[in-house]
C-alpha cells in the first residue's frame, strides 16, 4: 500500500479492469483476443484448488452459451478438468404435483449445463490471465478516486495513477467503481433468504437438478462432482437464521423433512446464507466506465442465471467492439450500443424470476390452480417446453 506517497507517473493501458472475479477476467481474455492491453486490478488473490480440494459451497449453474464463450478463451477443458458436473435434465414442480422434467434430448444437446464451483471457474480463468502477454494482474488494496476525462478514465489506486481508455467495472454487487462513477442503483432485498448446504450424497453424481416449489419458498438440489450436491433452502431470513444455528444432525432431519424422498441419504458438509437481493444499475455507462457482471445487476438467484447474465454481458460488449474501428472502440457510441442491448435483456430476466417468485410464494387456491395448469401446459406442449429450455440455455 502507498496511499501516504506522492502519486507517481501513470500506468497506462486501454483497459482497466476492476476485479479479478468470473465476469472481470473473462473480459479481459476476450479484449485481449481483439488485441487490447489490459490490466486487472484484484483485490484477493484467487485461490490455488485441485480436485483433491474440498468443494467450495458458491457453485454455478453454467449454461451452453456460457460454456461456448469459456470454450473460446480456452478454459472449459481446464474447469471441466478440475471438476465439474454435467446436467442433462432440470425438474420443478409444486409440492407432491407432477413435476415438468426439461431434458436435453428435448433441444437435441447432448447436455443443459454444468454445475461449478465459482472458485474453480475464477481460478482457470485467473491463471490464463496470468499467462497472457496482453493482460496485467495486480493484487490492490483500495480504489481511491475516479477521474473521467473527454477521452480517458484515471483511477487512483493505492497511490498510483492508472490511464485508460476504458475502466470496466467487474468488482460485484458492491461496485466501487459505480459508486465513484455516481450511477445509482434500484432495487431491493427480498424477505427470503437463501441457505446454502453442501452435502455428500451416497449415489456417484447425478445428472439432473431439481426445484420444489412451495409457498414458503423453492428447495433446490444441484449435483455436483464426486457425488456431492449443493441444497439451497430459500425461507423467510428469520427461518434461515435459527436452521443456520442448528448443529448438523438435527439440520439434517430439518432438511429431510421438508425436501422431497429423491434426495435420499447424504452427509451434511458445510453451511452458509446468502440475503437474496434485487439491484439493478440505473445506467450501464458513464463516460469511459462501463459496467458488467454483478456490479450491473444482482439477479434473484432461483433459475440461477446470475453469472450467466454476466457473461452475456461480456459476449455483447465484446461483440459491438469487435465492430468499431482502433480510435473509437471505447466510444460513446459502442459502449451505448452494448447498454441498449443488456440492460432490457437483463430486466426482462429479473422481472421473470420475480413473476415466478411472486406466483409461486402466493397460497391463494385460485393462483395455485392456474399455476398447476401453467405447469401442465408447459408438460404438454413439446413447443412451449422447448423454447422454454432453449432460453434457459442460453441459446
Ligand atoms: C445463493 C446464490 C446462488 C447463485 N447461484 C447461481 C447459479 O446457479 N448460476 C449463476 O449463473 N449465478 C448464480 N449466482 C450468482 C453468481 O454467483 C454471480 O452472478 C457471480 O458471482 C457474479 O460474478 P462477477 O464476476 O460479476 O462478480 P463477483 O463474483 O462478485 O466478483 C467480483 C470480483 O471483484 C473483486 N472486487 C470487488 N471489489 C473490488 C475492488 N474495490 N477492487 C478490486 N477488486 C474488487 C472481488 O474480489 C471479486 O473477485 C448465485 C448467487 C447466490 C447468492
């Protein structure tokens, strides 16, 4: 840290990325395909995981379009080669209905998805960065200040004066660098929470991963590597408060009996809450700030499209830069075409899961009726369920 010295001479590059996480280093590996210099400013360094390692309890479930922009910037083999656990059927239903079963066949993919953990995604991701002639990684402490010019953004950091054409702002739900660029945000936190437990169960992996809708709130189960799985209980923050609390073996029989028989027997691991939160950034850009990732929207985690958004974001910033000449890449222009293009996409997502969110926590007989016959729709119209599961796909 040299926050008491004197600033020194500019470090110049053309982007500067602020955080190392999945979204901020996917970013930087596709900017440096199209042949920019970037810098990566990170506050903790990734951690170094094996297959040996134990299993991290922050998983994703990736999609085919995000598994194709990893496979460009040459890093799905080496996340699939610590571990990953492919799906290839999703099951949700209501209590003891019928469930709806999306399965791959249905859209002629040999799979839906992989289940990660976000550890081993930003760590491949990470080191290739590391590797890369165009990309600088630096380990920060603290963003000071942002100073935007007609043509360039400056970021002081630990004392030091970073130049760029373009700051990218990938630093998360609590993004200092949309603080400083002064873009507000809208949202808000739900009444549930979400507890997150990791489990070893005693089959080998599975291949599907399914959703209980109940009025108190969705229990999902997601397949891991090595037999493990992740449970996430969503219920009211006090609730997840005191099943928190609770020593493992009686957890244990909490989570038999509220989630259904196909979970069978398993072992409790590891435990830990999330508050599930709304937040959506009123603009996108601001002079040579962008925003990407969480730092732009934190989506309700149930159809767990968070970090796929994310990469969405990256494909179509990349995208519409791929299309402007060497002078104004980072241009009013391009970077407006890239907000137009996210921000509705992303608010048509968030308010979706809301509308899911809403009509399944409503006990009323009538919305629970109409619901069962959505559902049963859905079963019934090969159509319907296919576009469905290709949307929910990415595709
Ligand atoms: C319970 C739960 C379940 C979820 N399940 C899924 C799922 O199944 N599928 C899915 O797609 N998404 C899921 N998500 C969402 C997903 O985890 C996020 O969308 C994803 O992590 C966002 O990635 P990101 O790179 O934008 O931000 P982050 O993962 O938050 O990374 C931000 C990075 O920036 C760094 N940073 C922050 N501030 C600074 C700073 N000032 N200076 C330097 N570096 C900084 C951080 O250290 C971090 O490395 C879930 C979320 C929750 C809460």
């Amino acid at each position: 840290m040299k926050s008491q010295q004197a600033p020194c001479p500019h470090k110049t590059t053309q982007a500067l990325i602020v955080g190392g996480g999945m979204v901020g280093c996917a970013t930087a590996l596709m900017l440096a395909q199209q042949g920019k210099r970037v810098t990566i400013l990170e506050r903790a360094e990734p951690k170094a995981i094996s297959a040996q390692s134990p299993m991290g309890l922050r998983v994703s479930a990736l999609n085919l379009a995000s598994e194709k922009l990893l496979s460009e910037i040459d890093c799905w083999n080496d996340i699939v080669g610590v571990r990953a656990c492919r799906y290839r059927r999703l099951a949700v239903w209501e209590d003891q209905l019928e469930p709806v079963e999306f399965h791959a066949d249905d859209i002629s993919q040999t799979h839906l998805g992989h289940i990660v953990e976000n550890d081993v995604v930003q760590m491949v991701l990470w080191q290739r960065c590391l590797q890369h002639e165009l990309i600088d990684c630096q380990l920060i402490g603290s963003v000071e200040s942002l100073m935007q010019q007609h043509n360039h953004s400056e970021l002081t950091v630990d004392g030091d004066v970073y130049r760029a054409d373009l700051v990218i702002a990938c630093d998360g739900g609590q993004s200092r660098i949309r603080q400083l660029a002064g873009i507000g945000v809208e949202g808000w936190q739900y009444q549930q929470h979400a507890l997150v437990v990791g489990i070893d169960t005693e089959q080998a992996s599975q291949d599907i991963t399914w959703q209980q809708m109940s009025a108190t709130g969705p229990k999902a189960f997601l397949p891991l590597a090595q037999g493990k799985g992740s449970l996430v209980w969503y219920h009211h923050a006090d609730e997840i408060a005191q099943l928190k609390k609770l020593p493992h073996p009686q957890l244990l029989s909490a989570i038999r009996q509220a989630f259904p028989d196909q979970l069978g027997h398993f072992a409790i691991e590891q435990v830990a809450s999330f508050p599930l939160t709304r937040q959506h950034a009123q603009a996108y850009v601001d002079g040579r700030v962008v925003l990407l990732g969480d730092s732009a929207h934190l989506i309700n985690p149930l159809a767990g499209q968070g970090v796929n958004l994310g990469f969405k974001d990256v494909r179509a910033l990349i995208d519409v830069m791929a299309d402007a000449d060497e002078a104004n890449w980072a241009s009013d222009k391009i970077l407006t075409a890239y907000q137009r293009q996210r921000k509705f996409d992303n608010l048509a997502m968030m308010s979706a899961m809301d509308a899911i969110y809403a009509t399944f926590s409503n006990a009323r007989p009538s919305v629970k009726i109409a619901r069962q016959f959505g559902l049963n729709l859905i079963n019934k119209l090969p159509m319907a369920k296919r576009l469905a599961t290709q949307y929910a796909c990415g595709l």
